[in-house]
C-alpha cells in the first residue's frame, strides 16, 4: 500500500525536494504551503497522487482544514513532516525586528504544533504514526545577529523532544531532523561562506532514509553532525569568542 505523507513548506527547498523523493515512492502526498503557483507547479511534475493546499502553518484553522479535506479522500496519513520555515536576520535593539520575532517564533514554532494538531489523536486511535519535525544545527547554541531563528530552532528542537516521550506509549514515532547548510531559497542568501553545503535532493534523500529507520534525531549532513556534537560541548566562554567572529544573516522579508 502506498504511503500517505503531508508536508509542509512543500514549494520550495527542502519540503519540495522531499516530495520529489516521496513522489519516486509512488507516494499519496498532501502539499502544503503558501504559495499555491508553486504548489501546482510541483503538483504537475509529481509522478503520483498528490493535494495542495494553500496555507499558512501559523493559522490553525487552515491547518486543520486541510487535514480534515486529505483525511476525508485518502485517510490518516502514515508520516507527517513539519517543514515550514522562515529565517531572518534579526537585533533585538530594533524596534521593526520584534514583529520579526514573532513572525518567525509563530512559524517555526507555533507552525510546527498546527501542523500535528488535528493528526496526534488519529494517530492515537489507529496505535501507529510518524511526526517528523525539521529543526536546525542553528538550534544548538545561539547565533549572533539570528536571535530569533536560532531560538525557535532550539524550542522545536526540545519541543519535538516533549512530543516524543509524551506519545511514546502510543506507538507514534517523532522524529526530529537539523540541517546544516541545505541549498535552498533560504540559504541563496546567505552571503557568506557555508561549510558542507549540501543540495536539497541530497539531504531529502538521507532524510527519508532516516525517517524510515525512525530515527529519533538526525544532523545532515553527516559533517554537520561532528560540528554539532562540538558546538553542545563547547564551555560557554569559548563559544562566546568563537561566536562573536560569526557572519551574520541579512535582514529579509518574512
């Protein structure tokens, strides 16, 4: 039987990249994001079943809208994989970044539980199901200039973390996903040297293979993982100088 996958953050990067690989699968495929000319456009080159559906994470009745529409044609699907995100550079000393603040929190974060919300007790009552939720190497210490995307990555992160002990019991796996650098809209710009910069059709396909294993946690790639296990042990004064010395994200819309 084919899998059922939802995912958001489905037109661009990593989220589109993953349906592409679900797609070879053969895959039943619930689209989600904002922008729905770019959901079609995808929607047209999938060699599969697919839905789309416009919108926005951070609007729990969309959210729910769109679960109830895909379960009510295909079912309860088998994974669902909290991709949507958005980045930006931010200060908190400037008053326009604080609405920035929320943006970002509200999508990384508060996106990621109205993503899960209407399945956790489908889930419950079948006894199986999967939430993957992408996170970030960015959410392991915070970056200068990044306040608020490298605090909504580390709340996901410890977030994903609560979800899954809580529905352990429940037979539903979560697992929890941190790209390093992944070529994508986000990261185009960057204007700053990327170590191990991997493409998005590469980290989907490791990400996938993760998934099937239900992994509890994954950094992609694999170098990031090393960088990451540093970063987690590094005594705070040293990552203080260390992190001082770090380029800083642009300020872009969000």
């Amino acid at each position: 039987m084919a899998l059922k996958i939802i995912i958001t953050g489905a037109s661009s990067g990593i989220g589109q990249a993953l349906a592409k690989e679900y797609a070879k699968q053969g895959a039943v495929i619930g689209l989600l994001a904002r922008r729905k000319e770019e959901l079609l456009a995808l929607q047209k080159i999938l060699p599969c079943k697919s839905l789309i559906f416009p919108v926005d994470v951070t609007d729990l009745a969309q959210c729910r809208w769109a679960a109830e529409e895909f379960m009510a044609l295909h079912g309860a699907p088998d994974i669902v994989i909290a991709n949507a995100g958005i980045s930006s550079g931010t200060l908190t000393e400037n008053f326009s970044d604080l609405e920035t603040f929320k943006k970002i929190i509200a999508t990384n974060l508060i996106g990621v539980t109205h993503t899960f919300y209407p399945f956790i007790q489908v889930f419950k009552n079948r006894g199986s199901g999967q939430f993957v939720g992408i996170s970030s190497v960015a959410g392991i210490r915070g970056l200068p200039g990044a306040g608020a995307y490298s605090s909504s990555k580390a709340a996901l992160t410890n977030y994903l973390e609560s979800l899954r002990v809580e529905l352990a019991a429940h037979n539903i796996d979560v697992t929890t996903i941190a790209p390093g650098y992944i070529k994508s809209p986000m990261t185009d710009t960057n204007d700053f040297t990327m170590p191990f910069l991997m493409s998005a059709d590469r980290a989907a396909q490791s990400m996938i293979k993760a998934i099937q294993k239900k992994k509890k946690f994954l950094i992609v790639p694999w170098q990031m993982s090393i960088v990451g296990k540093i970063m987690h042990v590094l005594p705070t004064f040293v990552w203080d100088w260390l992190a001082k010395k770090a380029p800083r994200k642009k300020k872009i819309p969000v």
